[in-house]
C-alpha cells in the first residue's frame, strides 16, 4: 500500500506571530507613551486617554483585535497611530492653556463684582454716617464688613449693647439689599483666657456673638434666614498683634461677609 505522503512544514513563523508581534509593538509604544507623561497633571492625562480611547478599541476577533474597523497588520500603521498620540499631547497643552485663560477671565470678572459691590456698600455707609464704624474690604468671593467688637457688645458678653442697636438697623438694611446671595456672620476674639466668665472660653463667646448678630438680622429683616451663616472662630484668625492692647482690641470683631453672585453656592 502506497504511503501517504507527508507535507513539508510550513515556512517561516506561523500566522499567528505576527499579529501578536504587532500587538506587542502597540504596547511597547503604549508604555513608552505613559512614561513620557509621567509629569503630566490629572486633567492632561484624562485628556489624552480620551484620544487614546478615540484612536483604538479592543475587540476579540483574531486579526481585528485592535484598530477601528482596520487591520493592523505592520509597523506602518502603528507608527501612522504614533504619531496621532503625539499630536494629542500638544492638543491637550492647547487644552491646559485654554482652561487657565478662562479661570483667570472667571476670577477677574468675580473680582469686579465684589468691587462693584464694595463701592456701593461705603457709598450707603456714608449715607448713614457709619463709615468710621464699619470696615469694607473685598476679594473675589466677598465683600467683607468688620465692626469692632466693643462697639457691639460689653466685655465678655454676647448681648448686643443698647448703643449698638441703631447701628445693627443700618447695617441690616444695607444687607437686604443683598439677601440674594450668601451672607455669613463670624465672630473673633483676642487671645486672652476667659476666667470665670459666662463663657468658658474665646470659641463660646465668638460663637455666641456671631448668634447674636444672626437672630437680630432674622428678625428685624426679610432676609431668608437659610442664606445666612454663622460661625465663632475665637482666636484662631487674629488680625493685629494680640501682644498689644491695640492689636487685642482689633481682633475682638464681627465680620459680615457679602458673597457675589460668582461664589454663592445656593
């Protein structure tokens, strides 16, 4: 019986070698690709990996495992989606400056705002003669009104002075005006211990006196009492030198903080 006759091997590499030899050049690249933006912030990775996602998917069909819709089949075309990555790295720089040009324009036009904001407020003060009572300063997120904690409230206490009461009046009208916006009440002390007074301590008693000022805004004005905020922050946020009793009287305080339209958050 004639012997069947035996094929010769096949030459060269099987089939199969050289898709995942292309496979494993993409990743080479890939990981190539990842060490050079090890120095990348989040937002230019998140960037890039959007292009990445863009550029290829991953399927389970033999010689289409990778490319939309294209077999890639030689260095050629991995080269062609290497230099897609490259040019996505300078698209997400173009992003990066794109996105601080408009933070900055975002901060300036909060700035303004509270300047704005601040200039109406002293011209009113003026109007009502309180302005040597009432400090104005701003920023981009407020305009802060600070008035000296003596004028508002005997040592160690949390009731409002008889005295203060028509200065409270002014300054609340001038704050309905701005009842759209976030308006927060903090009280500040200087750095002396409390000793057998009603509070035990620097925190209690700012705490109390910015609830003080709190409640005479909600009753004696229109402003919904769920935009406004109080806080005691002791003596932990001085401003003068509390070696001194000039700087100690400085920091006994309220401050009112007028938020703008930019940073009112509800």
């Amino acid at each position: 019986m004639a012997k069947r006759k035996q094929e010769d091997p096949p030459q060269g590499s099987p089939a199969w070698m050289a898709t995942f030899s292309d496979l494993m050049n993409l990743l080479l690249c890939f990981f190539v690709l990842l060490f050079s933006m090890s120095t990348v912030d989040a937002q230019k990775f998140e960037l890039i990996a959007a292009s990445f996602a863009n550029t290829f998917s991953i399927f389970t069909a033999g010689g289409k495992a990778i490319g939309e819709g294209m077999l890639i089949s030689n260095g050629v075309s991995q080269l062609s989606n290497l230099d897609k990555y490259v040019n996505s790295m300078g698209k997400a720089e173009d992003s990066d400056q794109m996105i601080n040009d408009a933070l900055e324009e975002y901060e300036s036009q909060a700035l303004q705002a509270s300047e704005e904001m601040a200039e109406l407020i002293e011209e009113a003060l003026e109007e009502e003669n309180i302005s040597s009572d009432v400090g104005v300063e701003f920023n981009s997120q407020y305009v802060l009104l600070s008035m000296n904690g003596s004028l508002l409230f005997n040592s160690g206490d949390a009731k409002l002075k008889d005295e203060a009461l028509p200065l409270m009046a002014q300054v609340a009208k001038i704050l309905e005006r701005y009842s759209d916006g976030i308006i927060e009440v903090e009280g500040h002390t200087d750095n002396v211990p409390m000793n057998g007074a009603k509070y035990s301590d620097n925190d209690e008693l700012s705490s109390a006196r910015a609830i003080s000022v709190f409640r005479y805004l909600i009753n004696n004005t229109n402003i919904d009492p769920a935009r406004i905020k109080h806080s005691g922050r002791g003596e932990y946020v001085p401003i003068a030198d509390n070696s001194t009793a000039e700087g100690r009287a400085l920091n006994r305080r309220v401050e009112i903080k007028i938020y703008n339209f930019y940073s009112t958050n509800y």
